[in-house]
C-alpha cells in the first residue's frame, strides 16, 4: 500500500512541474518562431493605426519586442512574445482615447473583448491586444499567447535581446 503511495505521490509532482513540451512539433522553436513573426507584424499594423486614431504627436520609439516567461513559477511552462510601444503625446484628450482606440483595432479586424476607464484589451488570430492609457500617455503591447516550450527552450527565448519592431513615427 506504501508504494502504491509513493508512486501516485512521484506522479503528481511530475505532472506539477511538468517535463515540458516542445516549441514546434519537431522540438525546434518553429511554433515560437512564427508566433513571434505574427505578433510583430500584428503590431506593425494595430501601433500606427491606434497612433493615427488618436492623433499621436510621438511614440517613445520604433517599438520593441521580447520573450517573456508564461506559466507557473516556480516552473515555467513556456514564453510568450510581447509587443510593445508608447504613444507619449496626442493631439487627443484623454477622453477621447477609448473611442478612437476600438474604432482603430475593429478597422484592422480585432475583436474588443474589455473596456473600462484605462483599458482597452481586444483579440485577434490568438493575440491579446492591450491599450492603458491616461493624462501621461498610452502603453500598447500585443501577446502571442503562451507556447508550450522545454525549459531550455524558454531560457533561450527569454535570453534573447529585445528586437525593434521598426513602427513609423507618426506624420
């Protein structure tokens, strides 16, 4: 009866914390890799097309991309892609931000799935679009969604620099 304990006990802490999957049914970091290509490209069109809808006057840059950790701590059970730029000035009131965000993302196909006072968050293909705003600016960022990825794989994309999405600052 003891080792019949033992081995349930094994078991469960295996499923816990997890032996890890594989980024891409090969093992290689392909599924990683085309989620990461979708989500910039995604954030190629959505960045400016929200900068346009609320008359940006500057973004803090040309936006930037990184793997992050997703999953349980303390063990991990893969990375995301995340998109991210901030429009820093309009030429819009603050109040007028929600509106011109969701006709913005609904123009380029995404579904508006939350709106409150400071957040407009919508869906698209498997991504999560994110729009915080406020007097000081709008923060931006779209997710890829967690990809099932080994430990290693994770480190790898988590050690990865930050890449420049290259967005146009606006006109």
């Amino acid at each position: 009866m003891r080792r019949v304990g033992v081995v349930v006990g094994m078991a469960m802490l295996s499923s816990l914390f997890g032996c890890g999957g594989s980024a891409g049914s090969d093992g290689s970091g392909s599924d990683a890799s085309k989620r990461a290509d979708t989500t910039r490209a995604a954030a190629r069109e959505a960045f400016p097309a929200v900068g346009e809808a609320v008359e940006a006057a500057s973004f803090s840059g040309s936006g930037g991309g990184r793997w992050a950790i997703c999953g349980m701590q303390p063990s991990p059970s893969g990375a995301e892609y995340v998109a991210e730029i901030a429009i820093t000035q309009t030429n819009t009131g603050s109040s007028e931000h929600p509106d011109g965000i969701e006709s913005a993302l609904t123009s380029t196909g995404w579904t508006i799935d939350n709106r409150t006072g400071e957040v407009v968050e919508a869906s698209k293909d498997g991504l999560t679009f994110r729009a915080r705003y406020g007097s000081g600016g709008i923060n931006l960022s779209i997710r890829s969604g967690c990809v099932d990825a080994s430990k290693d794989v994770v480190a790898k994309l988590t050690d990865e620099p930050a890449d420049k999405l290259g967005v146009a600052p606006p006109s």
